[in-house]
C-alpha cells in the first residue's frame, strides 16, 4: 500500500494522429496504475501531427490528480526530444529556438511544461507501429476519435 507521500508509480502511453497535415486529428492515450488501466482520447477539426502528439501527453498528464512517477512511451521523437533536450534552451532563450525563431506550438509546449513539473517522468520512445501493445492501442484510439468525429459530421 502506498501512502499520500510515496508518488504512485504510472505508465502512459501516448499518441497523435493526423489525417492530412494540416487536417483533422486525434490523440489517444493509455493510462497503467496497478493492475488498473484507462483510456482516453479525444479529437480536433483542424490540426497537425506535433499537435496531437503533444496533446496527447498533455491530457493524460491532466488526468493524473496527484504527482506521480511516470514511464511516459512515445513515438514522437518531436515530444522526446523536446522534453529531454531543447526545452531548458527555449525557455532561457524566452521560447525562441536556436535561430532565434519562435518555437512552434509554444502554447502546448508551455502547457506540457507546465503539467510535466508535477511529476517525475522517465520519457521512452518507441518506434510507431511496430507491435508495442500501448502505442498501438494510444494510436488506435487517436484514430477512433477521428472515426467516431467524422462520423458525427
């Protein structure tokens, strides 16, 4: 049994889905605490991949109620990368890359920041489609919620 003080140990699996870029996406996400799992996803109009990668990691970050430790499985060397290396340089640089241009989707990476410093994550990547069961069933759920929108339509 855990007490309030030992942080509950989590898996996420994410992704992202887009289908033209820009056009119509979705994100999926995969939630593993215990022997208790939980998905979610949800869907935008008009979007691109990176987006929905990011969104991804942001809900399912959202969905956690308290600080915990994290394995966070992605396929999006995009999200990776950004968390693990260029995110301090960003930051000191006022949220301008290295070229002095201003980072792309600042407004999520801002809201991943954001999220992420209530945890202690661990980030991995996986390679997309490539029979890790979490990151296909993230992808299968993104793409659901681009089905189940469309059908709405």
């Amino acid at each position: 049994m855990t007490s309030d003080a030992t942080p509950a140990r989590v898996t996420l699996h994410t992704d992202g889905a887009c289908r033209g870029n820009p056009g119509p996406g979705g994100w999926g996400a995969v939630l593993q605490y215990g022997g208790s799992e939980k998905e979610l996803y949800g869907f935008t109009p008009q979007t691109t991949n990176n987006r929905m990668e990011l969104t991804a990691v942001i809900e399912s970050l959202k969905a956690l109620t308290r600080s915990c430790d994290i394995d966070l499985y992605t396929d999006s060397k995009y999200v990776l990368q950004g968390m693990t290396e260029w995110l301090d340089g960003w930051k000191q640089k006022g949220w301008k890359t290295a070229a002095k241009k201003p980072v792309k989707n600042v407004d999520l990476w801002q809201q991943l920041d954001q999220q992420a410093a209530r945890h202690q994550i661990q980030w991995h990547w996986v390679r997309g489609h490539s029979g890790n069961p979490g990151n296909e069933r993230a992808d299968q759920l993104a793409n659901l919620a681009i089905d189940e929108a469309s059908q709405k339509a």
